[in-house]
C-alpha cells in the first residue's frame, strides 16, 4: 500500500478528524470559526487536529484574513477511496 495512503488513515483514526472531514465533505470550504462552532473542542485543538489533516495533504488551507478556510484535497482523496479499494478487493471478501 502507497506510503501516503498509510498516513491518511493514520490521520484519519482520530474521531475530532473524521467529524473535521464530514464537516468539509458535507459543507465545502469551511473556516475555522464555523468549524470551532460544529465541534465541541478549543481553538488549540482545532489548531492541532488541522495541521495533521493538512500536513497529510487530505486537507487545503487557504489564509482569509485572519482566519484559514479549509476544503478537502479531491486529488489526495481519490487516491486514498483508491488505494483502500485496492486493499480490499474482491479476492478477500
């Protein structure tokens, strides 16, 4: 399995993350104020739960002032919806 796909489910296996990712997937473009008003989690948190997400690239950042807008990275995204149909395959199930 790619080494990125690895890192995304790493990313992914944190509950705080998967709700970040339901809340761009759902809404699109999301700054950070909206998201810290759907989350029950501190700035600082938030802060830190999105550098992982971008840091593994599932995540865009955009500087809007003083706040960033996040969307989801489709191109990483489909790699990784890929590579995790890849691992299960029909031969296992």
């Amino acid at each position: 399995m790619d080494k990125e796909v690895i890192v995304v489910l790493k990313a992914l296996s944190d509950e705080n993350r998967i709700k970040i990712f339901r809340l761009l997937k759902e809404h699109g473009e999301r700054c950070a104020c909206d998201l810290l008003e759907d989350l029950n989690i501190a700035q600082s948190t938030l802060s830190h739960h999105m550098k992982i997400l971008v840091d593994c690239r599932l995540v865009n950042a955009r500087k809007n002032g003083k706040w960033i807008n996040y969307t989801i990275n489709k191109e990483v995204c489909s790699k990784i919806r890929n590579g995790i149909f890849e691992l299960f395959d029909g031969s296992c199930c």
